[in-house]
C-alpha cells in the first residue's frame, strides 16, 4: 500500500521545500519507488530535481482526471525516484478545485491511479490554508510540519492542528524544528516548549546551515553531494523517524 506523505507549513522560508526534497531522496535511497509531487507552485522542489516544471495537460486536467498522472511523471538522476513536476504559477487551483465535484477528494483520487507505482509519495505542498492543501490533508497519512524555533512556533503548530481539523481529516501531524541553532538559547527554549506541549514532535532537528541553502545551487539533495554534513545526517534521521510512522512499516519492492 502507498504511503503518502505531505510536506506542509503556513508559509514559505522555513524548510518545507528542503524536507520533502530530502525525504524523497532518502526513501528512494532505501530502495523504495519514490514519487515526489510538487504542488507548490513555485516549483522549487521540480527545479532541485532538475525537472523542467511544466505538467503535460496542465495541472487542472490533472485534478480533473481528464488527464493522466503517469504521462506527466518525469524521471531523475536518481535511482528509484521521480518527481510530478509543478506547473509554474499555477495559483489559481483553489477555484478551479471548487467548481469540481468532490473537490476535496482530487488529490486523493490522482494518488489512487498510481498506488501500484510506488511504495512512498511525497507531496510538497503550497503554503497556507487552502482547498488544495486540505485535499493534500484528506489524501496524506501523515503531515510533516517543518517550523522554526521562535516563540510564534506553538501557534503555528496549533493553527495546523486546527486547519486538519477544519478538513475533517484524522491525519497524523509531526512537527519538526528546521533551521536550528544549538548556541541559541531562545532555539533550545523552544525546543523544550514545543516537545512539552505537541505529543508527536520528531527527536530530529534540522540545523541552520549554509549547505542547506546551497542546495539551489547544486539542484541536487544533501546526500547526494554533502553526505558528510550534519544537515544531511540530520535529514537521513529524520526520514527514519518518518518512515516508523507510516502505515505497515512500509517496505521497498523494487
């Protein structure tokens, strides 16, 4: 069975791109078939991937099911992963979503047509509340919430817990600190703070690192050529608390 995993936060800049790029590869990296969707449509995730973002039929064929999933999947230089590449400034899906019966279900219902294809999907998504990232939510076993370690993180994490509530989904939300810095006293207090008050925060911290902004650069995952980092170590961590928590502990079949 096909473990969906969405990478989510309420806006941009605090690691969400990184993580699902990151996580995809490290799944791959264990022999799982991998798809990396990238709905954010500022297509960051397609363009580390070196995925040329542009969907054949275009997106909105896509959430229709007037077109097919398979036909716009692009391969990478990477064993076991793909990536559904983002259309470019695709932003107004929000509307063409409410004009289409079960609106809140398109995600989930892309998804099923491929379930046979891969092991893992990972789904960056568009920042913020919206139908589309509640139709992520309804389709995910598990949301991954990167957040930044600053006093404004508890409401943060609590206005996800209550967007997924809103959605009338029973998602698993983990949350995880992302541009940490360990001489920080305010970053190790909020660390405390968020473990203390959310029952699933993951033990992994991603660091703040320079590497990890060099990943635009390179337009390859950490592991791929910063393996020796701690950033990538903290990733290969993270995507193993990830992985436990899954539906079926799910295996690699190819």
């Amino acid at each position: 069975m096909t473990a969906i995993v969405g990478c989510y936060a309420l806006k941009g800049g605090v690691g969400k791109t990184s993580a699902a790029v990151n996580l995809a590869w490290q799944s791959a990296q264990d022999g799982r078939r991998t798809l990396l969707w990238d709905l954010d449509p500022q297509a960051a995730a397609s363009f580390l991937l070196q995925a040329k973002p542009k969907v054949k039929g275009g997106t909105r064929k896509l959430l229709q099911g007037t077109s097919e999933a398979r036909d716009a999947v692009k391969s990478t230089p990477y064993p076991h992963l793909d990536v559904l590449p983002a259309e470019v400034m695709y932003s107004h899906a929000d509307l063409d979503l409410d004009e289409m019966k079960k609106s809140d279900h398109r995600i989930e219902r892309v998804l099923r047509s491929m379930r046979s294809d891969y092991d893992v999907v990972v789904v960056d998504c568009p920042p913020g509340p919206s139908l589309l990232s509640a139709n992520i939510v309804h389709a995910a076993d598990l949301l991954v919430v990167p957040i930044v370690p600053s006093p404004l993180s508890l409401r943060t994490l609590d206005q996800v817990t209550d967007f997924v509530a809103s959605a009338g989904a029973s998602t698993r939300v983990m949350a995880f600190l992302s541009m940490f810095d360990q001489r920080r006293a305010l970053h190790r207090l909020v660390l405390g703070l968020v473990a203390d008050r959310y029952g699933d925060v993951a033990r992994t911290v991603v660091p703040s690192s320079a590497t990890v902004e060099r990943m635009g650069q390179r337009r390859a995952p950490l592991g791929a050529w910063a393996g020796h980092t701690a950033a990538a170590a903290a990733y290969r961590s993270l995507w193993e608390e990830v992985s436990a928590r899954l539906p079926g502990a799910v295996m690699p079949t190819g």
